[in-house]
C-alpha cells in the first residue's frame, strides 16, 4: 500500500506534465526557427557583400545568376528540407514569432516598393534605399529584443542603425556593404547567441 502511494505522489499531474511539455515544445520551435533565421541572414549577407566585391572591382562576373539567384535557390531547397524535417516540432508557432513573421513581412513589401522607387522610377538613390533597409533590420530587432525579453536583438539593432548611418555618410559603392555588415553583425550573430542562450537554459 505505502509503494502505491509513493508512486502516486512522484508522479507529475497531468496539467503540469503538459505544462511542461508546452514549455519544452515551445523552446524547440523557438531553437528551430532562430537558426533558420540565423542562416539566411549569414546566407543574404554573403550575397550582398561578393556582389558589392563585384562591382568594387569590375569583376567580370553575373552577379545576379551566379551569387544571388544559386544562393537563393539552394537556400530555398535547404529552408524547405529543414522545416520538413521538424514539421513535428513547427505545428503551433508562439505568438512573438507570428508577430515577428508579420513585422518581417511588412518590411519586405515596403522595401520592394521602396527599390521599385530607386531603380524603376529613379526617385532615390541606392545609399537612401540601403539606409532604409538598415534602418526596418533595426525596428525588427528592436521589436524581437522587446517581446522576447533579451538584450541581444537590441544590441543588433544597435549594429543596424550604425549601418544605416554609415550608408549614409559613405559613398553609394558602401550600399550593399553595409546591409551586409547589418546581416552578419545585427542579425546572424545575435541570433546565434539567442540560440547559444536557449541551449545552456536546456542543459
């Protein structure tokens, strides 16, 4: 009788075993999608600096077929094994990163109008456009630090908007080099670090 009891006692109730469960689940996706991010941030940085290389120094190649369009295609191949891969693991996405999602797709509609302004329509230049885009990267890091509570995203939106300034103040040839440098410094690294911070949490 006193083993049946204490086996009752040991035993987690059902709320708090799924309490935990949610908890741990919830992480898993947070993980999962952070080096998703991460990746294409690495991977678009990469782009935008072997190109800004390309026009520095009047490389003979394409650019948009050999660096930007290979470079998405397998980064679109390798997104949709990965997420298929962990389709177990992404049925239910947290709040914070619908919002983020919907905040990140806002700020690609305004930057494709925006560079439909500066190469269509020629009404601003290539280092507005750059500073633009550098400038939405910071108000989406600034957001993802605030909901999330972690003073990673802030510092990268820090980076971001020093970039934004930069591109600025430097010459149009610094455009692409600077939406690199925010890519690599103000986003890939801090998530890297956000996810560095959910494993130690785990452990």
């Amino acid at each position: 009788m006193s083993d049946r009891s204490d086996l009752r006692y040991t035993l987690p109730s059902p709320i708090d075993a799924e309490l935990a469960l949610s908890i741990e689940r919830a992480h898993r996706e947070t993980r999962v999608l952070d080096l998703l991010v991460c990746v294409w941030a690495l991977l678009l940085a990469k782009c935008c600096l072997l190109q800004a290389a390309i026009l520095y120094w009047s490389i003979p190649i394409r650019g948009l077929i050999y660096i930007w369009v290979l470079s998405l295609a397998l980064g679109l191949l390798a997104t949709f094994h990965y997420l298929r891969a962990h389709r177990t693991e992404l049925k239910i996405i947290p709040t914070n990163r619908r919002t983020g999602s919907s905040l990140l797709f806002g700020i690609f509609v305004t930057l494709a109008g925006s560079a439909h302004a500066v190469f269509a329509l020629e009404l601003a230049t290539p280092s507005a456009l750059a500073a633009l885009a550098c400038s939405l990267g910071g108000i989406h890091a600034c957001v993802q630090g605030t909901m999330r509570r972690r003073p990673e995203p802030l510092l990268g939106a820090l980076v971001w908007w020093i970039a934004a300034w930069q591109c600025l103040r430097q010459p149009a040839d610094f455009a692409l080099v600077g939406v690199g440098l925010g890519l690599m410094f103000g986003q890939a690294l801090p998530t890297f670090a956000l996810v560095r911070a959910a494993n130690r949490y785990r452990v």
